[in-house]
C-alpha cells in the first residue's frame, strides 16, 4: 500500500524523522528555498500535516493542500492552527497534551525559584570573583509562604499548584469557572484581583483569540513593583509592549518568561533588562517527553490513515 502524503512543517530530532519517514511520504516545507512553488507542487499529493505549536498552519497552506485530511501538532498549543480553515473543509486537529504537562510545570517552578533567588547571578558572582572581593550577595525574596495566582487551571496549570503547595503557598486561580478539583484554592474570576492577591502570577492559558493580551496593563499593574510574571503559556496571552515598559519602569518588579513573540527573535528590549529571567521555549525540552511527543504525532497521523479514532483531537 502506498505510504499517505504528508507535509512536514518544521525539523524534529532524529529519533522521529526517522520512523516519519518509514511511515509516510513526507515533503519537507521548511527546506524549500521558494516555499510557494514548492506548495504549488506537492499541495495537491497531501492528506496530512505534521507540525509544530509554534508554527502551526494558515490559511494559505490549508488551501495549497486540497486533499488535506488531518493536521498533527507537536506540542499542546494549536492556536497558529487556522482552525476556522480546518472546519470549513472537514479537517482533523490534534495535538500533544498531558505528555508535557509535567515537564512544563516543572520549569515554571524552575523559573520562579531562580529568579526570586536571584540564581543566575549568585552564580556569576561566584565565578567572576565578586564573593571574594565583595563579600556575600545581595539579599533576595523567599518563595515559601507567600501568595500564588495561577491564571488559567487546565492540566499545566493544575499540576503547577500542586508543586506550589510544596511550599506552603497561599494559592488562587482563574479561569472561566470555578473547578471541582481545585481543593483548596480560592477561585478569583477577575484575573486583575488575581494578579493584585499575587506575588508570583503564573500564566498557564491555552492561546486563543479571547486570551490575547489578557495580561494586560490592568494586570500588570496589580501585580506590581514587588510581583512577579512567570509564562509558560503562550506570548500572545500577555501585551509584551506593556510588560517591558513596566519591567523597565519597575511598575513590574520582575519576569520569568519561556515564550515571545517573533521568537527566537524576541524585542532587543528584553536583553538590556537585569530583572527578567529568559528562557528559549524549551519547557517541554527533556528527551524523555519530546520522545513521547512525536510518538503522538504519527500515532494520531497514523490512526487516521488507518480510519481508527484519533488519540488526541482537537477537532
């Protein structure tokens, strides 16, 4: 039997180019030098996209592929998925969630503990001489016992609490309701008094047109100049404009961030500032779940092809 046609968006590791290719004919997009011809020429031969989150699939694509069934994500994230596109013509979504979740919780924990300790330049000041010459570094702000919001409880942001009772924090969250698993936590509706409550704010949303800068300058603002802005989400979820003219200002005391927009080429901004900590979109970046990830991917393509229900669908 012929191996199903799909478009492979962007490069994944080798552990899973590898069984791509035994599994499908695959067209790479992203080593065309002229990617509008090389669509013109191998749209029509596609029933299958294999992407990323951050990359997703636009309109333009969707309608270059004509006999486009199914789009796989890599990642938990669809929203550069023209899911508007996809409905009109019948197209299945899916994605990678719950395989990333702990791996992504566990470094919005990360992130919060080495920027209220100031870990990053403890380290420096070690290596550069500086507690030889200058004595003992700056006092910083403790994480124990203090008050956590946390800005969306879906899987990543339900597992982030759990580690943040670890530290006996006093923990609240928002979302769209309140929910019937979150013992013990106060549900606050209005994310700016749940970011007026906080002294670390976690931004744990799923992107959509509705969240778009939703951490906006009203929250920012309650946040402020002693919070701090952990987001292992989506960029699109906060105004970056206002964060850094509020970290710059210090309105914000500080930020923890793994995502940006116009990654990885983010605002120079950001680079200058010495009270943000700037990770490069690796929260889910272990071997053990980026392995378990593009297993979902070609077994949500492959169950398609195979007319069986899809594992994680979207759509």
């Amino acid at each position: 039997m012929a191996k199903p046609h799909i478009l492979q968006v962007g490069p994944y590791p080798q552990w899973d180019e590898e069984p791509l290719n035994e599994a499908f004919q695959v067209h790479r997009y992203f080593e065309a030098e002229d990617k509008q011809a090389f669509l013109s020429q191998v749209g029509p031969q596609v029933r299958g996209i294999a992407t990323r989150g951050e990359l997703g699939a636009n309109r333009t694509m969707i309608e270059a592929c004509p006999n486009l069934e199914v789009i796989s994500v890599y990642g938990v994230g669809y929203d550069a998925v023209d899911l508007g596109a996809c409905r009109e013509r019948g197209i299945r979504v899916t994605n990678t969630p719950d395989v990333l979740t702990n791996d992504v919780a566990d470094l919005g924990i990360a992130m919060m503990l080495v920027q209220s300790r100031g870990i990053i330049g403890a380290e420096t000041w070690v290596k550069d001489g500086s507690w030889a010459a200058k004595g003992l570094y700056p006092l910083k702000r403790r994480v124990w016992g203090r008050k956590a919001g946390v800005l969306g409880l879906g899987r990543i942001g339900f597992e982030v609490a759990k580690r943040l009772r670890g530290f006996d924090m006093d923990i609240a969250y928002s979302d769209v309701s309140a929910k019937p698993y979150a013992e013990g936590m106060e549900f606050v509706s209005d994310p700016v008094e749940l970011a007026r409550r906080s002294d670390f704010l976690f931004v744990t949303l799923a992107a959509s047109a509705e969240t778009r800068h939703i951490v906006g300058r009203a929250v920012i603002e309650a946040l402020g100049p002693e919070g701090m802005l952990i987001n292992i989400s989506r960029a699109s979820n906060i105004d970056e404009e206002v964060l850094l003219e509020a970290l710059e200002s210090r309105q914000l005391g500080s930020a923890a961030l793994d995502v940006f927009e116009g990654e990885p080429k983010l605002n120079p901004r950001f680079l200058a500032l010495d009270n943000v900590l700037l990770q490069p979109h690796h929260a889910s970046g272990t071997v053990e779940t980026r392995k378990a990830m593009g297993q979902l991917v070609r077994d949500n393509l492959m169950a398609h092809f195979d007319g069986r229900a899809l594992l994680t669908p979207v759509i």
